[in-house]
C-alpha cells in the first residue's frame, strides 16, 4: 500500500493556542479521506501544514515523499488545493484565473481544459466576468476548476461544498468518487457528515486540535452507527 500522507506528531501552536496538537495520521493512496471536527478544531491548521502553506511547531509529515518544511514548493506543485473560504482574484475574469494558473502550473491545452470545467460545472456564461462579479457558489467552482486543471495525484480540499447548491454538490461528490476509482487521492475537510459518509472511504476525527479517531467509514457499519452519530459520541456533544 502506498502512503500519500504522512503525519507524524504534527503541532502548530499560535500563542497559547494548540491548533493542532501531536498528530499522526496516514493517508494511503487512492482514498478519500475525510477529515471531520467541530469549528476550530484544527482542521484548516492541518490543511495549511500539509501543503507547505505554514510550518508546523514541531512534529513533521511527508506529502507524496516529500517533506513539507524542506520542500514546501515541491509539494505545492504535485497537490492540488482548495483553501478555506478564499475566493479568485477580483479583478481578474474566471477564465484569465484558470490561465494564470495554467500559466503558473504550465499546464498544456489551457482553453481546453478550461472550457471543460465551464461545461461540466455549468458555468460557460460566466466565462469573461469579473471575478469580483461571481456569486459565492460560481467562486467555488472556480476554486474547484483550478484545483483540479493539472489532474494531481492528491488534492486537498477544504470545505469545497458549502457553497454549492444540491445539483452541484451531486456532480461534485460523483467526480470525487470518479477521481479516486481512477487512482487519485483526495484529503477533503467537511462539515457535511452526510456526503462524508456517502463517499469517504476513511476519515479522522479532530476535536481541540487532537485526533479522536482514524479508520475506515466501514468500520461503522460493524459498529451499525451512522457518522452522524460516531461523530457527536466521539465529540461529546
Ligand atoms: N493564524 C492564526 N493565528 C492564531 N490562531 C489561529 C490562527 N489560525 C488558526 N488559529 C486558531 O487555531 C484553532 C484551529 O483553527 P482552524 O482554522 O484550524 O480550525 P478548523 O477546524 O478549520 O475550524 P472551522 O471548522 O471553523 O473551519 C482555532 O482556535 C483558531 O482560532
Ligand atoms: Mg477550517
């Protein structure tokens, strides 16, 4: 079995606060893995850490080989990635966006590869508008566009579904599944139990900063407990 990801005693201190707190964790290739918790529970920190974006305090990880505080722009460049809550340049259109990081990623066939994404997120109309202009949910798409137009090996996804309507949301869940049944991996941070179950194969459970819980989502079926349910045992609420 191959690891993608691999944590080892990560930790991330801001000030006083533990953000994430001596956390080890693997990711084999081919999952999809859902990383679950309540807010503020370390979950973006985590995201942040494993792809390079922040150093952590102490501990370390290895993305697809490579170590995320000697080769943080190694491992930008495999990974694709979702960030939390962050939106495309405002004064660029969607379409200038997916070039730039085409351009960035060198990626071949732009307009291509870019005409595909408007199609199938079902955005070809916003094609030259601003992103400042975009709604909420056609940023996300955008965002998602991006993270995937260079087909990599792991993304890392945080809360990429909020925003989308259910239609989106089902094509959405229907590619992530595709991407990993065609060999992929996917590390996604949700708040939507439902879909983590509907697609996971494995998930962890982060809860102030400290791993709960790691396994397979078919684990819960011999325990007959939906992940609704796991999750507030686990978390106590
Ligand atoms: N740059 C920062 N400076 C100080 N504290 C931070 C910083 N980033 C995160 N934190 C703190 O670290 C903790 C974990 O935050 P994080 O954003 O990782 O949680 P999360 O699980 O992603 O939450 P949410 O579900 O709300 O997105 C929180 O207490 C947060 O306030
Ligand atoms: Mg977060």
């Amino acid at each position: 079995m191959v690891t993608v990801i691999e944590a080892s005693g990560l930790t991330k201190q801001f000030g006083n606060t533990t953000a994430v707190d001596n956390v080890t964790l693997s990711v084999p290739q081919g999952a999809l893995f859902g990383l679950l918790g309540p807010n503020g529970s370390g979950k973006t920190t985590m995201i942040k850490m494993l792809t390079g974006q922040i150093r952590p305090t102490t501990g370390m990880a290895t993305v697809l080989g490579l170590d995320v505080v000697n080769d943080p722009v190694g491992v930008r460049k495999l990974v694709g990635i979702i960030p939390e809550q962050e939106t495309p340049p405002s004064f660029l259109s969607a379409m200038e966006y997916l070039a730039f990081v085409g351009a960035v990623r060198k990626i071949p066939d732009i307009e291509e590869k870019a005409a595909w994404w408007f199609s199938f997120l079902e955005f070809e109309d916003k094609r030259d508008v601003l992103c400042k202009d975009l709604s909420r949910g056609t940023r996300q798409k955008l965002m998602f566009a991006q993270a995937f137009l260079h087909k990599p090996v792991l993304a890392l996804i945080d809360e990429p579904l909020i925003n989308f309507d259910p239609i989106m949301q089902r094509k959405v869940k229907g590619y992530l599944a595709d991407y990993v049944k065609s060999g992929g991996t996917i590390f996604i941070s949700t708040h939507i139990l439902e879909i983590a179950e509907e697609i996971c194969s494995g998930f962890a459970i982060l809860h102030n900063g400290k791993l709960l819980y790691s396994g397979a989502i078919s684990e819960l079926s011999g325990k007959k407990q939906h992940l609704s349910e796991f999750f507030f045992s686990q978390v106590q609420i």
